[in-house]
C-alpha cells in the first residue's frame, strides 16, 4: 500500500534549526534507537565509541564541500547567482546548476566574471525543475571556484560559520559536493582512534551531493517520487572490508544517508552469500530512492542527523528504523530540544 507523504510531516519550532556547530564536534547531542523495541537512549556523540563492538565496520562519505556559490554579471549589469550542482558531461565543461533570477537569463547568453570583466560561462537552458545548465568557458572549473567562489549553506541557516571547516568533515578527500555529508561532522580524529582502539575499523565511499537531497518530495505517496541522481564511488577496498565483515558476523555501519545508498546501489541485487564472497566495487550513477525496509542489505545500522519533513532523507531512515520509531524518536528530540538538520544533532539507529 502506497505510503502517504503526510506520514513524513512533523511541525518543528524554528530555534531548533542549529543556526552553528556544536563548540565541539563530538559534544553534539546523540539520541540512539534500537529498530526492535523501539526503545530510546539520550548521551552524547562522543559516546558512540562505546557502542563500538570489535569486528564492526564504520563506513564515511569523504566527498569534500567545494565553493559552488559564485556572482557572476551579465552584459546589462545585472548580477546573477550561480550555485554549480554536478558535471553533466564527463569533460567538465558543461554542469547543472541553479541560477539566481533565472527567469531573465535568454538561451546562450554570456555571463562575465572579473574585473576588467572576462566571459565566464554561457547559460544553456533550463529545465522544468529549475535546473540550468551552463558551459564553462573557462575552465577548469574547480581552480577557479577555489579563487572566487563561496562554500554553500543550505537554505535554512541563516548565519555565516565562525569557521568554515567545521562544515567538512575531518576526513574529507575528494571534492565534489554542494552540500556536507552532515552525519560525519561529529567526528574527530580522536574518537575515530577511540572507536578503532575498541576493535572497529573504517573505510570511505564517495557520494557527491547535490542540493536536491534536501528537497521535499512534491507527490502525494512516497513511492511516487523520483529522486535526483548523484555521482558514486565504492572502492574495491570498501568492498572487501564489507564482504568480511557481513562473513565474520561484524555490523556495516553507514555513517550517513550518503553512505547508505552508496553501499545500497553496490549491493542491490546481491544476495548475503554474494556479500560474503564479494570482492570488487563499483562506481556510476546513482538514483536509488529507499523508502522501503526490503531494499536494505547490507547496512546492519547508521548513523544520521535529523532531517527535514517530507524528503527522501526521513524516507530512507523511516524504512530502515520503522515508521513509527522514526516518528516517535523526531517527537521526542523535539521535547527535549534536540538541534536539527545539518549543522544539529544525531541518531544512531541500530
């Protein structure tokens, strides 16, 4: 039976949107839920080492926030927003973005950066979902956002981070994201070496994420949505190290939706044996949407932030925890003034 998007709807009081990180990184609030009873436990994030088991494999997202936000100018003066999403040819000289006032920009038009000004990029079209697409005229991109561009915050933070590291994780690598794998930013190179001290180990995947993971789903079930595609990366590593655990009894940990459906579009499809036996990645595009327990078969627990109502996120931790677990434990972070979304708290969820 289709899944009624209003079931992911919960009322949030604004000043529980962190505006800032934690002073600490592992200071941050955990609220820890077990999937089969339900039952809820308050400490703080520090903590998850002692939850640490020998033989559990701690799995990151080590895609790296670029400054994607750039003002650019057109030939009238006017200045137009660009935040860059992700490349849409293998080259680099073509990428989706979003472009602020888009509704003024004409097809082929040349936008300009700089002073004296110098062409900068061509605005090519845009779609239905406000998607633009531009070409880059002078490329490489990356070297240049590094010099001109901003680090992005979503939309619901309305104050400029103190320090713009604490919006990366400590581990951190390849760049490509618009947004941050949040569920890692409570880490710190202590309590990694804490948690592996206790027997568990780590490795990466990458997902590079584009500002459509924060979206609402716009239909009226679930199952209706069509979720955004992100670029993807599980290393042969990565899948050794998970087709050890899964054959030695150990627990594959997913710190963050990111690192979910990474390793979820790696094992769709696998049975637990072929788990057990596997030995190479894999790596694409990705557009798997979970939003149901069955599609889950690798990731034993995670560890997340608290998401927005009605996004694909809420769906993913909801399938994976239960619908009313996910719902009861938002209900209780609320009355006990959790921070929300990506600059708040975190769930462990096992």
């Amino acid at each position: 039976m289709p899944t009624d998007i209003r079931l992911l709807d919960y009322s949030l009081p604004q000043r529980l949107i962190a505006q800032q990180p934690a002073e600490r990184r592992d200071e941050s609030r955990l609220l820890i839920l077990r999937r089969d009873t339900g039952d809820l436990e308050q400490r703080a994030f520090r903590d998850i080492a002692g939850h640490a088991r020998s033989g559990d494999l701690f799995v990151v997202n080590d895609s790296r926030v670029f400054p994607a936000r750039l003002f650019v100018n057109r030939t009238t003066g006017g200045r137009v927003e660009i935040l860059f999403l992700n490349q849409a040819d293998e080259g680099g000289a073509l990428w989706k973005c979003l472009a602020r006032p888009a509704r003024r920009l004409r097809e082929g038009e040349i936008l300009f950066h700089g002073s004296p000004p110098a062409p900068f990029c061509r605005f090519d079209s845009k779609n239905d979902s406000g998607i633009a697409l531009v070409e880059i005229l002078r490329p490489p991109l990356f070297p240049f956002l590094a010099k001109h561009g901003i680090v992005p915050l979503p939309p619901y933070i309305n104050d400029a981070i103190d320090d713009p590291e604490r919006y990366q994780t400590v581990y951190a690598e390849r760049e490509g994201s618009a947004a941050a794998p949040t569920a890692g930013l409570h880490f710190t190179p202590e309590l990694i070496k804490t948690i592996k001290a206790a027997g568990a180990r780590f490795a990466s995947v990458t997902l590079h994420i584009g500002l459509d993971t924060f979206k609402p789903i716009a239909t009226s079930t679930v199952e209706a949505h069509e979720i955004h595609t992100e670029v993807y990366f599980v290393p042969d590593e990565t899948a050794r190290l998970a087709a050890q655990t899964v054959r030695e009894g150990g627990r594959v940990i997913a710190v963050g939706t990111t690192a979910v459906r990474c390793l979820e579009t790696w094992a769709a499809g696998k049975s637990r044996e072929e788990l057990a036996g596997a030995e190479s990645g894999s790596s694409g595009a990705t557009s798997l949407f979970i939003h149901n327990r069955s599609q889950f078969r690798i990731v034993d627990a995670m560890i997340t932030n608290f998401h927005l109502p009605r996004t694909s996120l809420l769906a993913l931790v909801a399938a994976f925890a239960g619908l009313d677990n996910i719902m009861s434990a938002y209900k209780f972070a609320i009355d006990n003034d959790y921070r929300f979304y990506s600059l708040g708290d975190a769930m462990f969820i096992y």
